[in-house]
C-alpha cells in the first residue's frame, strides 16, 4: 500500500458497525478505526486499544486527526449527519439507504462537491459472492440477450422485533433495508430502467412497515423482478436470469455475512468462498455447475481508500447512489397509486450516468 495509513470513526456502533465495518477496517491495512461515536457503553475488548469513544458526533468531526466519517445511523439521520460531516471537511461513507428523499440525496451530494470531499454509499454487495457470479456469466454473452432477471432477498421473521427498521418511521421497512441492494445491483447490470411498478405489503400480525416488497424494472423487451419477504421459511433462489440462449440460476446467497456473524475474520482462507455453484441452462432442466467466484465486500474500503489518496476512483459515484435513490422514490409512488411510474431524475442527471 502507497501513501498513509486513513483514520476512521463509526458514528453508530449498532449490528451494521459491528458486523461489517468495524471487522473490515481493522482488517485492512489502508485503514485505521480510530474512534467510534456511542451513547452506550461499549465493552473494551469490543475495539481495538486506540481507538476512541466520542459522546457526540459534533466532537468527533472536530477532531483533525479524522479522515473518513462513517454514518451507520438510523435512516432519518443520515442528511444531517452527512453533512455536517462534509462541512467539517471529513470524507463520507454513508449507509444505505443513501437519504429517506431524492431530494436530500441531492443536498449532500452537492455539499460533498462543495467541499471537495470524497461521498460513498455503502452498496457494499457489489463484492457479493452471487452477484458477481452472475454478472460474470452475464457479461459473457453465454446465455444471449437477457429476456428476464430475478433478484430475490428472503428472510424468515415471522415476529415483529423492536427496533427502529421495523417501526413506523419514516425510512423505516424492507424497501429502504433490503431495496437498495437489490436495486444497486440492478443497475450495475442494466442501467436505469425506463419505469418501475411496485407493490408493497405490511404481511405479518403487528407490522408497523412493509415487510414485502415486489419490483418489477421495465428496460425496453428485458423484466427485471426485484423481490423481498419476511415470511419465506422456504428461500426462493437468489437470482433466476432467463436470455435468448439459457438460463442462469444461482440459489444461495453470499456467505459473507454469515461468516462474519460466526467470528470468522476478513481475510481468513476462507473468507468470502461461496460451495454453492452456479447452475447454467442450456437445454431445458439440464444443469451444469460451475463454481461460484468469491466475494469480498472490505473491496469497497480499498478503493475509497485509493481515491481518498488521489490514487483512484470513488467506488460507488454518488450519481449511481442517486439513481437508487430515484427507483426507491418511484416505487412508492407507483405503490401508493398503483401503476407505473418512470424515474423522478433530471435529464442531467441521467445522462451522468
């Protein structure tokens, strides 16, 4: 690695920071975690000896010696907090959802460009183990024009539990928690799609928010279905890709999250390596297998550590994060009156991408 070691403060140490950020910073030698912000108490051993606890996120920001500010906060604090971030002159990485409105995503986008200031959204399943074995194939040309594409996250959580992705807020619900991996994703692959159609539903005894949400992305002869549900004991396939020439089905999910929950450490053998292959349909119902790629999500902290240096690229371009941002936006509104809806995006904006 070139160049000095970054420094790092979560602001938020919930399941987020301590499952995925905390474990893939300490892990990486371009970063350092050199705070976290907490209300709470935090157990010592939780965090290495340097590191800091700040009381407050104003106090944090001040510190000179912070290069990168994380925000794995609830949903509704996620402008303020970037922003004042930004105007303190800290580079940015912000959970997704990006905002809870296209609006707000714009107002820190062009704080960040005010400033100069590095803004990345954490779409950090870009280095998922399934989706990049299905892109791969895809980029192939193997199956042919791709006639339709299926993206499904399903979760068995039959009880409501209390805590805020799950309560009435605004940006509270599946759409905002699970939506913006499965819309990033997309439209990594496709681009923008021309309109979105959407049904939300509250299925489960006490919910407060969606716990189902169907996409359906329109791009010219190609369907896109983009799904989520708390009630599926019984997993649908992770992605299902029907193309003129074949078919692709990848079932299980990527297993980085699991391992990471199981203690195991990024960068161990055998961190990100997926056993489930991908299954490729050249005649009907006969399968070959071929092994899956590996993932390896800390991919989006090396390259924002590279384009903080002046060394690279932002890995994720806030006009791809806006774009999540306007599906999301179009989806509720096609849900709330029940038809399609094209993309609330500038003609500007679209061409950015």
């Amino acid at each position: 690695m070139s160049g000095p070691v970054l420094r790092a403060v979560l602001v938020g140490f919930g399941y987020v920071s301590q499952t995925f950020h905390a474990p893939f910073l300490a892990s990486l030698p371009e970063w350092r975690l050199h705070g976290v912000v907490s209300r709470r108490s935090i157990a010592p051993d939780s965090l290495p000896p340097e590191c800091r606890v700040y009381r407050d996120a104003e106090t944090a920001f001040a510190d000179p010696d912070v290069d990168l500010v994380v925000i794995a906060t609830p949903n509704d604090t996620h402008f303020p907090l970037a922003c004042a971030a930004l105007r303190a002159g800290k580079h940015v990485m912000l959970e997704k959802p990006f905002a809870l409105s296209l609006q707000e995503a714009r107002e820190i986008i062009a704080t960040a460009q005010h400033h100069d200031r590095q803004l990345c959204v954490f779409h950090n399943r870009r280095w998922d183990s399934d989706y990049l074995t299905i892109r791969a194939a895809i980029d192939s040309g193997r199956i042919g024009r791709i006639a339709h594409f299926e993206s499904t996250i399903d979760r068995f959580r039959p009880a409501v539990r209390d805590r805020w992705r799950e309560g009435s807020a605004k940006g509270a619900g599946v759409l905002y928690d699970i939506g913006p991996h499965l819309i990033d994703q997309t439209l990594q692959i496709f681009g923008l799609p021309e309109q979105v159609y959407a049904s939300l539903a509250l299925q489960r005894d006490n919910a407060l928010s969606d716990d189902w949400v169907h996409l359906v992305l329109e791009y010219d002869r190609c369907r896109v279905i983009l799904h989520t549900g708390s009630l599926a004991a019984a997993n649908a396939p992770r992605f299902v890709v029907h193309g003129t020439a074949g078919s692709l089905m990848k079932r299980i999910a990527d297993p980085q999250e699991s391992q990471l929950r199981a203690g195991m450490v990024p960068g161990d053998a055998e961190w990100g390596c997926d056993p489930d292959p991908l299954q490729v349909f050249h005649e009907e119902n006969n399968a070959q297998k071929e092994p899956a790629i590996p993932g390896d999500q800390r991919e989006i902290y090396r390259r924002l550590a590279k384009a903080i240096s002046g060394e690279g690229l932002n890995p994720i371009r806030p006009i791809e994060a806006l774009g999540v941002m306007a599906v999301i936006e179009a989806a509720m509104e096609s849900a709330r009156g029940k038809r399609a809806v094209r993309l609330p995006l500038t003609e500007e904006e679209k061409s950015a991408w």
